[in-house]
C-alpha cells in the first residue's frame, strides 16, 4: 500500500522527517507532495518546489530511505477540484496522512483512508520557528536534518530570507 501526505516544507525539518519514517514503517511506499509548490521567495514560502526537492531526496537518501515519490503539487485555490488534480499528477495511493481539517475532509470526501500523523514536538520543529530563527541568525541547524542545513548554505538560504524580511520602509 502507498501513502500520501502533503507539506510546504519551508523547510523540510526533523518533525517532517520523523512523520515519513513513521509512514514507511507501515506502508510500502510514501508520495512527499511538495505543497504550495509555485511560490516561493516570500517569508511564508522562501525556497522554490526544486529547492525543497532538493531538500527532502537528500534528507531521506541519507536515512537509507528509498521507497519515496517526491511529487510537487500547485495550489488550484478551488476545494471542490483540488483532490482530483492531485489524483492526476500523483502514483495512485491508498491512504493520506493528514493533520489539517481541510485536507482530511477533502480526501475523506473523496473515499480515501486518513490518518494522523504523530507530532514530534511541534513548538520546535516547525518551519515558521526555523524561518524566523534563520532571519534573527539564532541557533537553526539542529532542528533540521544534516542535508537539509547544507542545501540551505549551498543556495544562500540564509541571505534570502533576510533580505526578504528587509522592509523598504523608513
């Protein structure tokens, strides 16, 4: 069986990590839907669909996880077709890992097994408390994954979110 679940990763940190080793614990195969994937450099959504890619394949690879699908998936900001576009673009799945009352109801909806994913201490690895971490230059690496800290430096990560928090205000 293969299962689904879906995040920004903004960045893809240990949190997100523990959740797709939990998955593969259980199933077959996981698709990595790479949400929101046409924005990018802005403070919500700093890092491009590829970035995370980048990201999340080196992370996993290095956990010796192999049975993935990174899939990058666009915001149609349609509920009532959103489903089905990610039924046409991802491998067919079975289950879909959710936490967001939305997306649970949308795949519910549509006939499709939920389940909870555990949080693994969510007031420390969540992407908004890295992104402000990196801006304000206070201690980040140890909340992401090895790869996922070496990716950021290789694209000047760390430059690009404080530049994007500059305000051209007085």
């Amino acid at each position: 069986m293969r299962a689904l679940i879906i995040g920004r990763f903004q960045p893809f940190h240990k949190g997100h990590l523990e959740v797709i080793k939990y998955i593969v614990s259980k199933y077959e195969d996981v698709i990595v839907g790479i949400g929101s994937a046409q924005y990018s450099h802005t403070l919500d959504n700093p890092f491009t669909a590829g970035e995370r890619h980048l990201m999340i394949s080196r992370s996993l690879e290095a956990e010796g996880i192999h049975n993935y699908y990174l899939v990058p998936i666009e915001d149609l900001h349609r509920n009532s077709i959103w489903v089905a576009h990610v039924e046409s673009i991802a491998p067919p799945f079975d289950v879909v890992f959710a936490n967001n009352p939305l997306i649970k109801r949308l795949f519910e909806e549509r006939g499709y097994k939920i389940e909870t994913p555990p949080f693994y201490d969510r007031k420390k690895y969540s992407g908004r408390e890295i992104r402000r971490r990196i801006i304000h230059g206070e201690p980040w690496e140890q909340f992401v994954p090895e790869m996922v800290a070496r990716t950021i430096k290789e694209i000047d990560g760390i430059s690009r979110l404080r530049e994007l928090a500059e305000s051209d205000e007085e």
